[in-house]
C-alpha cells in the first residue's frame, strides 16, 4: 500500500520545487533589502547569516531526514517559509536596529527552511521512482521540474517585478485604491507567502517511501549524528564525489553571489526597475533549454568533463560582465544563470547514481552544507572587497569588485579540475572519470 501511495510523490515533488523555488521576489531581491534601509554589504553579509544557518542544520536535519522520514522535514521547511515571508511584511521601513534584526531573523528561519528542504525533497521523490529503471526515470522527472520550475520563474519574476512598481500597479487600481510605495514593496513577499500554503499542501500529502531505516533509532539525535558521520566517511572514501562537490560549489558560490546582487548590477547598466521581471521571465525561459542539452551532455561526456565545461563558461561570463556594457551586459548575466542550472542537473545526476538510499538524503545535504559553506565564505569576501572600494561610488565598487574576482576564480578551479585529472589518471579503476 506504501508504496503505491507513494507513486504520486514526483508529482507532488514538481510542486513542491516549483513552489518552493520560483520566488516572486527574486528578480528584486537585493534592491528590496536596500529600498527597506540597507546597505548593500549589509545585504551581502546577511546572505553570510543565511549560508551560516545552513552550515549548522544541512547536514544534520538531512540525517533525521533518513531517519524520522523526509515527508516530515518537508512540511518544516514549507512552515519556516511562511514565518521568513512574515518576517519581510512586518519589517518596518527604515528601521534602523530594529531592520536589521528583523532581516536577520528572515534569513536564519530561510537558512533553517532550506537545510530541511534540502536533500530531502530530492530523496524522497527519487525514492518514490521504479526501483528497475530509476535512473532513467529521474532524468526524466529532474528534466520535468526543471522546465515547470522555469515555467514558474517566468510567471512570478513577470510579477514580483510588476507588483514592486507602485506605478504600474496602480496604473490597474481605481485612483482611491492607490497603494503606497511602501505597500507595493511587499507585494512580492505576500505572493511568496501564499506559495508557501502551496508548498505545505504538498508536503502534506506526500507519502513516506520504503527505505531501509532499521538500523537506526528513529527518535535519536544520536543517530542522527552517526549517520551523518558514516555519509562524510562515504564520501571520503569516495574521492570522484568530493572532487565533483569541490569543483561544483567552487563555480556555484561565485555565480550565486552575482545572483543575488544582480538587480544592482542591472541599476548599473542601465536597466530600469520593471524590467527585473522580464529578466527573470527570460532566464525562465532558458530554463527550458538547459535540461535537455544537459542530459545530452551527460550522457556523452563524463561527470568530471561536465565539470570543466561549467568552469570554462562561467569564466567566459563572469569575464564579459566586467566591461558593465549598457543595456548589452545583460548577455552575460543570462548566460551565468543558465549555467547554474547545468551545473545543478550535472550534480544531481551524479550524486544519485553513487549513492544508495539508506544515506540519501544525508549526502545531499552535506553537499548542500558545502555549497553553502562555500557561497556564505565567499560572500564575506565579496562584502569586504565592496567595502575595500568604499572610496569609490557604489557603481564603481561593484564593477571594480567584479573585475577582482575573476583571477582567483581561474587559479582556484583550475587547480581542481587538473588535480581531478590526475587522480583519474592514476586510478586503475578511472573511478574518477
């Protein structure tokens, strides 16, 4: 009967990650934080609390997860979805202290809602599939939530973006029913709000796969700290998984970076406010294309060789939005969000090839751990190399920070891929390949 019950959960899963993912303020994310009253290093160093948060709970809410069911963590990051949305409508305006707590609040519970998302959503859903052909099928299902989940960004960036402009909202409202600048500003988060109903919904009517959890004590904490033990001396044991997580959170911290401040890089190149959601409609858009190309690429080349071919892209991006072209800079900032999501489907593939179920959802998330780790770190570097151009105006500090980040980059995923290279080369087994 469980199982059959549990034959809807990719489904629902779709949902879910369409839901959960396809914020409607994103494509205003970095300017709302900022229109609220802050700065934008303190923006960034918020996101530092927000990857630190992660750190804390990845790993460990990925083992209860495996334990005490991934249904159960689901439906906790649905409800820390809802509290981080009410935190944003209620944050006053220019606050001061005040502000700050309040947005430091909001990102501790979406750092809580994402380490309890992460891993399990994936697992469950995989886990969920026909035991005889469940790679194929979850090619097949990752491509499907990607292209919904793109359908998702181009309706709620369309909108987050709309609804943030008191002038075009009111445009559509009777002149007695005009809302305030302040009003319109949390538009997008009240529409997040009611996806997080959505995602709860979801998660509630997910049924708990069969899966081996016999050897552990489903109410322990201890045995939550002994799973995640036994996953990371998996994964050391397994040199292949940590080269691809290194190399991947590498090229997936210094891309999430510029993603959350692409709305200021926008302001810079010219672009006017209601054209962020169109931007994201677009990167949407892409979203279609990628999964296919990704699967094709995937299946032709190796995990590693997959790899190198995200880095090289991502240095060919992130050097062409140095010259901060008007209106043309946009190019590359499409082409770095494309790559995330290749870069994703590259990953996850991989990762649940080469691990079993028991341990599923715990090695997610201590890759998830490690991408945050990485973008969290890499963030504070960021904030202090905004802070290191103070002298200069905002929109100069950011494109000579853009500029200074590209050498390390290169040194650094370079290293790695060559050593990558070299272990495959001496591994009589090619493990590694």
């Amino acid at each position: 009967m469980r199982v059959k019950c549990s034959a809807g959960n990719p489904h629902r899963f779709v949902i879910f990650t369409v839901f959960y993912n396809a914020r409607a303020y994103y494509p205003v994310l970095a300017v709302l934080f900022i229109d609220l009253g802050l700065t934008l290093d303190q923006f960034v160093l918020l996101n530092l609390v927000w990857a630190a948060t992660i750190f804390l709970f990845e790993v460990p809410s990925g083992a209860l997860a495996d334990i005490i069911g991934r249904k159960k963590l689901l439906v906790t990051a649905s409800t820390l979805m809802m509290l981080e949305m009410l935190c944003l409508l209620l944050a006053p305006r220019g606050g001061g202290t005040t502000l700050m707590a309040i947005c430091v609040l909001n990102r501790i519970l979406s750092g809580l809602s994402e380490a309890c998302a992460s891993g399990a959503d994936e697992a469950l859903a995989y886990d969920s599939l026909p035991e005889s052909h469940r790679q194929e099928s979850w090619d097949k299902l990752l491509s499907t939530a990607m292209r919904w989940r793109s359908t998702g960004y181009v309706i709620t960036m369309i909108l987050g973006a709309f609804l943030y402009d008191p002038t075009s909202v009111n445009q559509l409202l009777p002149s007695s029913a005009h809302l305030s600048v302040d009003v319109a500003h949390r538009l997008p988060v009240a529409m997040v709000l009611i996806q997080s109903f959505i995602c709860l919904a979801a998660t509630l009517s997910m049924y708990e796969p069969a899966n081996d959890r016999s050897s552990y004590n489903k109410n322990s904490i201890k045995s939550s700290l002994q799973l995640t033990r036994s996953a990371i001396r998996w994964i050391a044991g397994h040199p292949q998984i940590g080269a691809w997580i290194l190399i991947g959170l590498t090229i997936d911290s210094i891309i999430r970076n510029f993603a959350t401040i692409d709305s200021s890089y926008f302001r810079i190149i010219h672009l006017p406010d209601w054209s962020f959601g169109l931007i994201g409609a677009m990167i949407g858009g892409l979203g279609w294309i990628v999964p296919t190309l990704a699967k094709d690429l995937n299946r032709r080349f190796s995990t590693l060789a997959n790899l190198a071919i995200a880095a090289g892209f991502t240095v060919i991006g992130l050097t062409a939005l140095i010259p901060s072209w008007r209106f043309y800079g946009l190019i590359p900032a499409l082409f770095l969000m494309t790559i995330l999501n290749y870069l994703g489907f590259t990953l996850s593939r991989a990762l649940h090839a080469a691990t079993d179920s028991s341990k599923r959802a715990t090695v997610l998330s201590v890759k998830g751990l490690a991408f945050n780790l990485g973008y969290g770190l890499f963030s504070l570097a960021f904030s202090r190399l905004l802070l290191s151009f103070g002298y200069q105006p905002a929109a100069s500090a950011l494109r000579s920070a853009l500029a200074w980040q590209v050498p390390p980059f290169v040194i650094v995923i370079s290293t790695l891929i060559y050593l990558a290279h070299r272990r495959a080369q001496c591994d009589p087994n090619r493990k590694i390949c």
